[in-house]
C-alpha cells in the first residue's frame, strides 16, 4: 500500500514515468507548504495524485518565513478573531500530532512601556489568545501567559536596556525549520502514493474547450518536455498565482501580491535573554526569536515588484531591522554582527489596502475554471487548512464521492515514537560513540528517521564529522539529503536541507566542496559537474553579501541577479 520513504533520484524518476502514463485524479503545482500540503491532503482521501515543483521544495516563501508556528497575535488587534482560532488550534495539532519532532514551544516577552492601561490592554489580548488555544478540544501544547515585574524580566534578559520597559508579559507560541517541514510533507505524501517531482517546471495548461485537462511540463533535470493529465489540476504557487493563472488565459478574479519580509541572523550570545521579545514598530511588530545558538531578527512588510525567484535584503532593510532592536538592548548590535540575512515574499491577498502590512492573511480557493482550482493568501501555519479546502473544492468536481479530509491525524514521517526515542536519546548517544547533544540535534531534525543516519554514520564513520564552518551539520546529513530527501543541487542542501547559509560566519562558503563531493557520490556527478555546483554556490553567496550593500530594493535586484542561476540540465 506505501511506498518507500525515500526520496532519492530513483523515486523521482519512478514518479515522473508514473506522472507521463496515466490520468491522475489531482495534480498539485507548487511545492511550497500549501502545495505540498495539498499532495498529502488529496493522496490520503485515496486520490491518484501527482506534485510538481518548478525548483526546489520550499525555495520560495516557504523556507524563508519568521520559522514561527502562531496564531498571529497582532491580529488579535484586527479583530481577525476567526483567522487567531483557526491559527492556534493548528499550532497544537502540529506541536503534539503531526511534527512534534519538527515543531517546538517557544516563549516570547512582551515589553511594557506604560502603566496600568499597556498591561491590561496587551494582557487581556495574551488572555483572548490562551483562550483560543484551547477552543480546538485539545491542551494548547505550550503554557498560558504570564505578568512579569521589571525585576523578573531583566533577571531573565539581563541585556535588555532598563529604560526601554517597566515591566512585561510573557507568552508561548511555537517555531520549525520551514524549509525542513516542507521537505518531509512532500516525502510523507510520497510514501502514501502521490507522485512527487521537484525541478520540474509547469510551461502551460492543456485544455479541452475551456477545460483544464492537465499540464505541459519541462523537468529542468534532463530538458525533457511531456504532458501531464488530470481531472483536477491545483494552482498553490504562492505569489506566483497570478503569472500561472495567466498560462490558462483567465484574468482572475482577485490578484496576489508580494510583500518582502527580511530576516537578521546573529550569534545568540550578542545578547543574554532566556526567551525571544515581541515588540512593537511604527507599521507592524519585530520579533526576536531563538534560533538554537543564533537569533532570528525580523521582519520588514514592504511592496516587491521585482524577481520572486530571489528577494533581495538592501542595507537600508538590515539597518532598518538593527535600529529597531537597539531600541531595546544595553548593548547595541552592529552590521558585524550579523553572521546571516535572508528575504522572502510573503503571497497577500491584494485589493482590501494600499499598504503591504493591512493586506489579507486569509486564503482563498476558487473554481477559476473547469479543471482548474486556485488557492491564495493564507498563512504558513494554516497550511493544512488551506489545503483542506483547496482538495474539497477539487473533489466536488470530481465523478463519485470522494472521503473526507484525514491530515489532521496523520504524522508527518519520523513523529511516530519520536517521545520514546528522546527518552533515550542518553542510551542512543552511548551506543553509537556520540555526544548525546548530536542525537538531540538528529532527532530535532529527523525524529525517529534518525535511525537512518546513524546506519550511515556505522556505515561510514567520516560522516559522522561536522561540516567545515558548521559545526551543527554532519557529513551524513549531507549524503542523506540527496539519498532520501529529494535535494538534487548543492543548493537544496546548504540553503534549505540545512540551514548552512544563514547560519554560517561564511555563508557555506567552507563547507561547499565537501558538501559537493558527498552529494557526487549519491547523484553520480564527474569532477566538471561537481565544481560546477560550487562555483555556481558560491557566486550565489557574493551575489547576496553584494545585494545587502545596495541603498534600494532596484540596486539589490539587479546585483542579486549577477549570479547565473543553479546547474539545471544534466
């Protein structure tokens, strides 16, 4: 009934010949959280269902979030009640039934500048959240907020300057590695059935009148060009909606628009706090959010009208981002500092307002026409929604009937018994040699798959050694990536199975030719091809340290583009 969990080379070409030779029930474009989302959704049900990605899974918005699963407090202030429940029951299901490998508490604090009427007005807002997170039938998942005095909040973040609060609020939400989510839905919906293909690009539709029958796809690996058909076909490509809905000739009865988010990376010990911050902008909120031995610093909410494929931080958005978070800290952190910076676009809803930050956070699904279903807007964490919908909108369309949703009980592949192995994760540690902190690392990233890379490591002991300059990431991760996780370029491993080029002083710079030589061994590269992926890595990285010297968002644009884009043919 399953197929393998793998997602290697092999699967891949196992499901683009499947893809070529029979009608499918659905086909899914887009393989960002949405799109792979919707994969699973529709393969559970008992659909015959395909996936494709023109890129790499998640290398668009969906690797290159705030990495946070929450309601969305600030839109508590909205009014946007229904959008904060829906958000927080989802933030329980992935924290306690779908990822609870992947996803993981964490608190913020909430600085209070004005007395009395701050503390009651942010504090009856913490309490409405709490509230919602329970309105699922299940326990939130994460503890219930609490009042702090200015004594316990500096004794719990001594580098908080003593003038910027009189006191605070503390409150949990919870945060995942974006871009490994998304890899480990689309193997998940690959070991229930569905046909599953990366670098393959969507180049039109195929119709019949004015039916969408299926697709016209280039598999960028091989520049071969065949058609795809289905009875459904899902357009979940993110801000690219509208350039996709304008292959099948429609105009669209609404429009998606791109709002650039950038994020800092800096080393967690620039400042001491034993918990992430919440605080407020002129336009929107900042967080600081922990990120293992590095802070997450964002975000901007600005218009992007320029590249989708690679957003482009300017100095002007990082300085932007520093000035903000001095406001709060003894210390002030500087441009050296910042070990990493990444951008992203998040698909909003447009039509409601002018600016960025007051457009939609809600999702849409419509019929835009026979065969052809869109969904747009929404957000990360109520991916599985959006997905729901997108799948139940498809399947009206659809001969017969068609079962109802199961996702909301269905783990993603390595939950089942990830409590168990963490329980033991001190006897793991001590059989295989390793300091239990690595099994911890392992079994965060991979849950009980972990069993996977220890086999490689017995198999192998030099994998088991840290990446150069990544000290977090072992050989076998790297090799691993390219066997099971569906990474095809060097790329795919240090920017999104790893989160190397953020988190790196050098941005991976180090660590490209051995990550290089590992992947060879697994996709067959020669010596050409191998240095070729290097060389291609590292002009991605001057491109972008070059782009974030650039005063505007054209300069940055233009510099970031210098950079050839990724090996595509083999």
């Amino acid at each position: 009934m399953a197929r393998s969990n793998k997602l290697g080379p092999e699967e891949r070409a196992a499901a683009i010949a499947r893809l070529k030779e029979k009608e499918l029930d659905i086909l899914v474009v887009g393989g960002g959280i949405v799109g792979t989302g919707a994969a699973l959704d529709a393969v559970t049900r008992g659909l015959s269902t395909g996936l494709l990605e023109a890129r790499d899974w998640a290398s668009g918005t969906s690797s290159r979030s705030s990495k946070l699963v929450h309601g969305g407090i600030r839109y508590l202030e909205q009014l946007d009640f229904r959008l904060v429940r829906e958000a927080l029951i989802e933030r329980g299901l992935l924290l306690q039934r779908i990822a609870p490998h992947l996803v993981k508490p964490v608190r913020f604090l909430y600085p209070l500048k004005k007395r009395f009427f701050e503390r009651v007005y942010i504090g009856a807002g913490m309490l409405l959240y709490d509230i919602f997170s329970y309105s699922g039938g299940r326990p939130p998942g994460v503890p219930h907020h609490r009042h702090l005095t200015k004594g316990q909040v500096m004794r719990a973040a001594p580098s908080i300057a003593p003038s910027a609060l009189i006191g605070g609020l503390t409150y949990y939400d919870a945060q995942v590695d974006d871009a490994r989510y998304v890899a480990s839905l689309a193997r998940t919906a690959s070991f229930y059935g569905a046909h599953v293909a990366s670098r393959v690009k969507v180049e039109g539709f195929v119709k019949v009148g004015e039916r969408v029958v299926g697709v016209k796809a280039h598999d960028l690996q091989t520049d071969e060009h065949f058609e795809i058909r289905a009875k459904q076909v899902v357009n979940a490509t993110g801000v690219w909606t509208d350039d996709t809905q304008r292959m099948v000739g429609e105009r669209g009865t609404f429009k998606v628009r791109a709002s650039k988010g950038i994020h800092l990376v800096v080393p967690r010990d620039r400042f001491q706090s034993n918990m992430g911050m919440l605080l407020r902008t002129e336009k929107s909120v900042l967080f600081v959010i922990p990120w293992g031995r590095h802070w997450l610093i964002g975000t901007t909410d600005t218009d992007w009208n320029l590249d989708k494929a690679h957003p482009a931080a300017t100095a002007a958005d990082i300085d932007y981002l520093l000035e903000h978070v001095n406001a709060v800290l003894n210390i002030p952190l500087t441009r050296e500092d910042v070990e990493g910076v990444y951008a992203g676009l998040r698909p909003l809803l447009a039509g409601e307002s002018d600016e960025t930050s007051k457009l939609s956070r809600e999702h849409i699904v419509a019929h835009t026409v026979p065969g052809l279903v869109v969904v747009a807007g929404g957000k990360w964490t109520t991916y599985r929604v959006m997905a729901k919908d997108a799948i139940d909108a498809a399947a009206d369309a659809l001969d017969g009937r068609v079962p109802a949703s199961t996702t909301q009980d269905i783990p993603l592949l390595g939950a089942e018994g990830y409590q168990a192995a963490w329980n033991k994760r001190g006897k793991i540690a001590r059989a295989f040699g390793v300091h239990k902190v690595r099994i911890e690392h392992l079994l965060n990233r991979y849950g009980t798959m972990t069993d996977d890379l220890l086999d490689l490591i017995r198999e192998r002991p030099e994998l088991g050694e840290p990446l150069p300059g990544a000290d977090d990431y072992l050989g076998a991760e790297v090799v691993y990536a390219a066997s099971h996780e569906g990474a095809l370029h060097l790329d795919d491993v240090l920017a999104r199975r790893t989160r190397i080029s953020i988190e790196a002083w050098d941005r991976g710079v180090s660590a490209a030719p051995v990550a290089a030589k590992l992947m060879a061994g697994v996709l067959g590269w020669d010596a050409d091809r191998e240095a070729l992926e290097v060389e291609r890595y590292l002009q991605r990285v001057a491109a972008e340290r070059a782009s974030q010297q650039q005063p505007d968002d054209q300069s940055a644009d233009r510099v970031r583009l210098e950079a050839p884009d990724i090996v595509q043919v083999d």
